[in-house]
C-alpha cells in the first residue's frame, strides 16, 4: 500500500488534502491552524474579539495537561481522517484519507517511546533513536547521549512531535496561547459526549500556519475530554477557509471550490499506567532494510526513473486489462502510434487534461493512432475509475494498472504524464503536467503525434 507522501508525489491525492498532511505534521507549534468545525457557528461561535480565555474552559485545558504530565505510561491509536468535500468545473472532487498513528510513550524512562502508522516512524529505547521509512525500507538511527533529549537528537525531524497532539504535551513542546496544542484562546465549555462517553467540549480559537500565503487567519477549533479521566478524546480542525483562499488565486479551470475540509482525530485504545515491555521501544531492522545517512528523496526514489530519459528508446512493455473487459498488450499495437496517459481520479489536472485528450482522439479516430488512458489509482478500484470516466464523459479505452507497474517503467511519478510512441514502439516524447490552458495543451499533443506521423 502506498503512503501518504508516495500519494501526493502521484497527484493522487488533491493539492488540499496533501497540504493537510503535511501541516498536519509540523504546524502546531507555529500555533495550529483550526478553522470552524461543523456546528461550530462561522460567526457567533467564538467572539471575534475575545483577546482571553473563558475561565472555566482553560481550567479544562490546564487539568488536563497536569493529567498527561503526570502519568507513569501512555498508548493509544489515533484515527486521524482529513475529509474534502469539493467540486471542480461543476463536477465532485470530494476526498477522504486517514492515517492512523499509534503512540506508545514511557514516562518512567527518560526518552523511550515509538511513534508508528506514520510515513516516518520513529523509535526511542532511551539509548539510541531511530527514524524509519517502510516505504522506501531504510532507516536512520542516532545516538542519544546521557542528558540529552530526543527532541534535541531528532534535529530536522523534531517536527513530527505535531503530528500526534498528545506526543506534543508529553515532549513538553506545546507553545500555544493556553499551554495546550492549537487553542490560543479557549472561550467556551460545554457539557457534551464522544461516542457515548461523557465529555467536555472546549471551543476555542488559533491562527493560521504559513501555508501558500494563508498566514494569519482566525480560526476555530474543537476538542473534547473525558469526564471520567479528564483526557483528550477528540479533536476536529476545519482547514476549507485554508483552501478557499489558497484556491482562488488558482486559474479559473483549476479552481477547486471547497465546501469543507475538516480534520477529525479520535483517540482511541487509550490506555495509562500500565507496565510496558522494554523491547517496544527498539527497532529492528527487517530484512532489506538500509541504514542510511538520509531518506531517499521523492526524486530519486528507488524503481522511479524520469519520464523523459525514455525519449529515443523502446518503449517498456505493457501487459495489462482494460476497464470494462479485454486484454491489453502494447506489442499488438505495433505499427500504429500510441499516445498514453497516466491520471489518477483523485488528480485534479487529470480532469481537464484527460478532456483535452479525449477530445483530440476524436481528431485522429480515421487515423492509425490509439489512445489509451492508464489510470493510476491504487489497488483495482474499478467501479470508482469507470464512475470517473462516465462523469467525465470519456470516450478512450482505460489500461488497468493496480500495482503501478507501468506507472513505475514509465516514470509516472506526477500525473498527468502523456507519452507518445512511434510505430516501431519506441518513445518520442513524455510529458508530464496539464489541465492549466486547454489550447495549449491540445495544441502541443497534436504537435507531438503529428511529428510521429509525419516524419
């Protein structure tokens, strides 16, 4: 299965929800960005000029914090869930992706604890730390030196510490107005629940991180404790004013209207004070695991080549099936040219791009050239691929490639990606991007086929 961060390189999430994950791993501290939560008025939830908290709301705040700083241990399952509901030119372009962290966490020994279900996960057994990629299946470990904290060891990757708001409070790294992570201003305290179990409900108030220019910007969020135990049971973030103003400033036919874009996390399997095995918080390398001095970078990332190094060569081979039934192999298309492109339906250019291509097939259907769509989307989502191409109103034939093997031989890291093949099946040219200008676009593929057929 591919991570989150393999998604975004692929545009096979939306630019928000990519944006989402990754503020979600590093904002807090620059006073999270939280936005007003379903059924948290826009207006008259929170007074805009409230400059402190309500009294009896950061009472709420301040015990639970003494709570979490007192306790011996801590584990728990975080079902974090980033929800987009959204349309692009008329059309739906709602999202959901969840990620769920598991943190495990020793307060009885200095510096042990596991963070995991992340991109990157990291491990402290109190000698030495370890930060692990299962993606690309390496691993960097560091030394953690007597007196030493592993915040200060963690250098560039101190920031994972926001991406679980617990781990925040018991590094002791929360810089909030109220001490707590992502509530400035607390100003309101309701008697509520959480799936049942009784809870009380703070409303409160942060400001925007830094995002694409949107620093700045008053926002809202939620966050409810048991009333048994006085810990953090949920908390919900709405990110849509975030994108909404990130948006507008996109080109007319890439701008994403968005209804909502809300961040839900759910604590779950909460459990405090229990004896905990010591061999947890140590890392051991699987077999193919590398020790390495850094991450392989998106670009170099092992298996992916760039698309344009294909240019000049024989095309790899595809052996595949088609959306709606029938085999696929590129070999029996010898002596005609091949025009591909790789889109995903979560990929917001693809939309437009796949239009422009659509449309310029029609131009070439008494010609001998195919076209053929490779979708992208992981695992064999075949009802949801065939949906997207019906609401697209797509004419061409879609190549199935659920594992990503030709997306992999054709260096389809970016999407949209359009290759064009000559009749003797060798590349003559690879591009990658579309969906900005549709004259343009169309204008440079028949370029591209025409100089295949015309040479």
């Amino acid at each position: 299965m591919r991570r989150n961060s393999r998604l975004c390189r692929r545009n096979v999430l939306p630019a928000a929800a990519c944006l989402c994950l990754a503020w979600s791993a590093s904002a807090s501290a620059q006073n999270l960005g939280v936005t007003a939560a379903p059924g948290v008025p826009a207006q008259g939830g929170v007074p805009a000029g409230a400059a402190a908290s309500n009294a009896g709301a950061k009472q709420v705040l301040d015990v639970a914090l003494a709570r979490y700083r007192g306790l011996k241990t801590y584990r728990d399952q975080l079902m974090h869930t980033f929800q987009l509901r959204a349309s692009l030119g008329g059309q739906p372009a709602d999202e959901t992706q969840t990620m769920q962290p598991r943190l495990l966490w020793d307060g009885a020994v200095s510096n042990r604890l596991t963070l995991t279900n992340v991109p990157v996960e990291l491990y402290a057994d109190a000698r030495t730390l370890w930060f692990v990629s299962p993606e690309t299946r390496e691993y960097i470990s560091r030394p953690l030196s007597a007196g030493q904290n592993w915040l200060q060891a963690a250098g560039d990757f101190a920031d994972m510490v926001r991406s679980h708001p617990v781990l925040e409070i018991l590094a002791g790294s929360a810089r909030s107005g109220t001490g707590f992570p992502g509530i400035d201003v607390a100003v309101g305290v309701n008697d509520d629940n959480v799936n049942g179990v009784p809870a009380t409900r703070i409303d409160g108030r942060g400001s925007m991180p830094d995002v694409g220019g949107s620093a700045g910007q008053q926002t809202y969020v939620r966050a409810w404790f048991g009333k048994q135990d006085g810990l953090l049971l949920k908390m919900e973030i709405d990110l849509a004013p975030m994108y909404q103003q990130l948006y507008a400033r996109a080109p007319a036919n890439m701008r994403l209207q968005v209804q909502s874009a809300l961040v839900t996390m759910l604590f779950t399997d909460i459990r405090t004070d229990e004896a905990l095995d010591a061999s947890a918080f140590t890392f051991k390398p699987p077999e193919g695991f590398r020790n390495v001095p850094r991450f392989s970078a998106p670009d170099d990332e092992p298996g992916m080549i760039d698309p344009s190094s294909l240019v000049g060569k024989p095309a790899p081979a595809i052996a595949s099936t088609l959306l709606g039934g029938g085999e696929f192999a590129l070999s029996s298309l010898r002596g005609k040219v091949v025009v591909l492109q790789f889109w995903s339906t979560s990929c917001q250019p693809c939309q437009s791009s796949l239009a422009v291509f659509d449309a310029v097939s029609r131009e070439y259907k008494d010609r001998a050239v195919a076209f053929f769509g490779v979708n992208q989307d992981p695992g064999a989502a075949t009802e949801k691929i065939r949906a997207s191409a019906a609401k697209w109103a797509l004419s061409v034939r879609h190549i199935i490639d659920p594992g990503a093997t030709t997306g992999v031989a054709y260096g389809a890291a970016r999407v949209p990606l359009t290759v064009v093949i000559d009749a003797e099946g060798v590349v003559r040219s690879a591009r990658v991007g579309g969906g900005a200008n549709a004259e343009q676009e169309a204008a440079a593929l028949r370029s591209a086929i025409d100089s295949v057929l015309n040479k």
